[in-house]
C-alpha cells in the first residue's frame, strides 16, 4: 500500500509539472535553522536528546491560480546539544535528505507549503559508526512539514517550519531491517531564501 501511494504521488507530481499555457513555474531555495529533538518512540532504544539542525531547503513547482504542487528535496545537518553522558553515552548527530512531494497555496505575500508524508528518497547517516566500525543509515521515512512564508521582496522571503521526520527502518551493509521502535526527529526552524 505504501509503496502504491508513493507511485501515484510521483504521477501527481509529474503531471503538476507538465507544460501548461495556465501555469507558472515556482522555485525556492533557502537556508534553516533551528532547534530539535531526537528519540525512538519507546523511549529507551534511543534517549530524547536536543540538536541543532542546519538545512538547504529547496523547491520545484508549478503555481495554478495560486495553488503549488511539486517536489521538494532538503539536505541537512543535525549536531548534538544534549551530552553524550547524560543519554547513555550516545551520539545520534548525523545527516539528512529527502526528496518529497509539497503543495501550497499563495495569498499576497503569504505562501503555505506541506510536505506531504510520503518520501520518493530518502536517507539519515548517522556519524557515529557501529561497535563493528559500520556506518548506520535509518530510511523508509515519512515526514510531516508546514511551512510558512512572507515575501520581503519579489525575490526574497523569510519564514519558519516545523517538520517532523519518522523512519521505520536501518539499513547497514545494503541490508535493511526493521526497526524495534520507530526513530522520530522534530525540529521548529527559521528560513531564510529566494523565491522566483
């Protein structure tokens, strides 16, 4: 089922961004920063823990009337506040992608942009490896992101999101598994970018 959604979302896509003489190409970029949390859902497995988290944001779109449907890829930093010795001697900073599809709306100045909870691509590498010295990647995510945006110029905006990302399973080696407790990363961020 889940995999029948992502299909029909990429058809969805594909079809937004299809030549039309009523449509205009939307394109964003812009930088985020702001403030987290990281934990799995049992709270034990992994510890809740606050980081910082640094991201490029960036959007293709087609605007209908006022309405934005699209693609939305982001690449971030996540680093650790919390000290590693307060949370069982652990260290979950590492670095994100996705690649999702977004809608929204324009009205004036003010634009809304959700991600929608389903991922085409997608990746957390952790820094820290494994006791076997093997680099962890958590995938098979779905993330839930509202955006808010105010244009400050015709080409520039500023705005906030909050965005909450969970994987339900690690890949190690090429194999995948599933995870015991799904891992969840929840993070309020101000942005600031170009718009066009």
């Amino acid at each position: 089922m889940h995999s029948f959604i992502k299909k029909l979302s990429l058809l969805c896509c594909l079809f937004f961004l299809s030549p039309s003489a009523h449509a205009l190409f939307f394109t964003s970029g812009a930088l985020k920063a702001g403030l987290g949390t990281q934990k799995t859902e049992d709270g034990t497995t992994i510890q809740s823990r606050k980081l910082a988290a640094y991201s490029l944001d960036a959007n293709l779109a087609l605007s209908y009337f006022g309405f934005i449907a699209g693609v939305n890829g982001e690449y971030g930093l996540w680093r650790q506040m919390t000290k590693p010795s307060e949370v069982g001697n652990s260290n979950t900073q590492g670095s994100y992608r996705a690649l999702s599809p977004v809608i929204g709306y324009q009205l004036s100045s003010l634009r809304v942009l959700l991600k929608l909870p389903i991922s085409f691509s997608d990746n957390y590498k952790f820094d820290k490896k494994n006791s076997s010295s093997q680099t962890i990647n958590y995938t098979d995510s779905s993330t839930f992101s509202l955006q808010l945006h105010w244009d400050s110029t015709p080409v520039t905006f500023w705005g906030v999101e909050y965005q909450k990302t969970t994987f339900e399973k690690s890949k190690i080696n090429n194999t995948e598994s599933a995870l015991s407790s799904k891992f969840t990363m929840n993070a309020v961020s101000l942005m600031y970018g170009l718009h066009f």
